[in-house]
C-alpha cells in the first residue's frame, strides 16, 4: 500500500475538501465525507482550517484530503449541540505542515 501525498500548501477558502477516518465504531472504518474549507482560525495560537466536511467522535487524527487526494490537514475537533451531543458540520482540522513541525517530521525526497 502506498502513503498518500501531502500537499504542505494550505488550501484556499472555499477549496472542496474531503475528511476521512473512523467515526465512534471500527466497523464504519474509512467513512468519507465532503466539505468546503470555510475560514481559518486561530485558537491558542494554533492555526486550524475550519470546514463543513463532517467528523464525529473518533475521527479525530484522520486526514482531510484535496480533491486530488494530497492530504492537507489533520482533524482535531468539532463542534456539538450541547442537548443532543451530534456534530453540527464546524470542524476543526490542523494544516499537515504544521502536524509535522509540532511532531517534528522531517520530510526526506
């Protein structure tokens, strides 16, 4: 199996954008989802992309990709309705570029 690209470049606002990963349960592995990048925020002076592409309970770590699969960031949080505990489509992710400094990645050619 090969390792999807990164794109290090942020994508722009508005850029259709893709969030993958393992909602709550193992057996709904690999769920994908469809969303725009909608701003960027900065919160405890971290940069996060916020989009519409959904995420749930245990997706947090899975990659948000490109429309070309490069992936771009990496979910972190979203946000819930406090009564009834489901997401509301404003998610958090943190820009790949950044995961790797903070992991201090160094990418080799």
């Amino acid at each position: 199996m090969e390792a999807l690209p990164l794109q290090l470049e942020p994508p722009d606002v508005a850029a259709e954008v893709y969030a993958v990963g393992t909602s709550y349960l193992e057996q709904f592995s690999t769920t994908i989802s469809k969303g725009i990048v909608s701003a960027y925020r900065t919160e405890n002076d971290l940069k996060l992309i916020q989009s519409d592409a959904a995420i749930h309970s245990g997706s947090s770590g899975g990659a948000m990709v490109d429309r070309f699969g490069n992936v771009v960031a990496i979910s972190v949080s979203g946000v819930t309705a406090p009564a009834e505990k489901f997401g509301i489509s404003l998610n958090f992710f943190i820009p790949i570029a950044d995961a790797l400094k903070f992991l201090a990645v160094e990418l080799v050619e």
